[in-house]
C-alpha cells in the first residue's frame, strides 16, 4: 500500500513544529532577562492592583464556593 503525499504532509508538520520550538535569542544574560522579568511581572501586579482599588469586576478572583 502507498500513502501518497501523506509522508511528505507529515514531514512539512514536522519542520514547522520544530521551527514553533526554538529558543528565542535576544542578547541578554539570565542576569538582565530576570531583571526583566521581574520588572514586566510587578508592572502586571501593580496594574491588576489597581484595577481592584478602582472597583473593577472580579476577573481574577478565586472566590469558590463547595
């Protein structure tokens, strides 16, 4: 039995995951990259912050009730 192009299809799949995959090279040491990190996520957290003291919705809570 044949399978056609389906080898070909898998393998044009397969490049493209493994090109989704690589690792993004933007210059900086761990150092600077946690840096950024770090000052990206108290950026969130200060923005989320105020959301809630200006009476936003309760996006984000985590009221469960059993």
């Amino acid at each position: 039995m044949t399978r056609g192009n389906q080898r070909e299809k898998d393998r044009e799949r397969a490049a493209a995951r493994a090109g989704k995959n690589k690792k993004n090279d933007d210059g900086l040491t761990p150092e600077q990259r946690r840096e950024r990190d770090a000052k990206a996520l108290q950026e969130k957290t200060a923005k989320k912050a105020a959301k809630e003291a200006a009476g936003g919705s309760n996006a984000g809570s985590k009221d469960t009730k059993k």
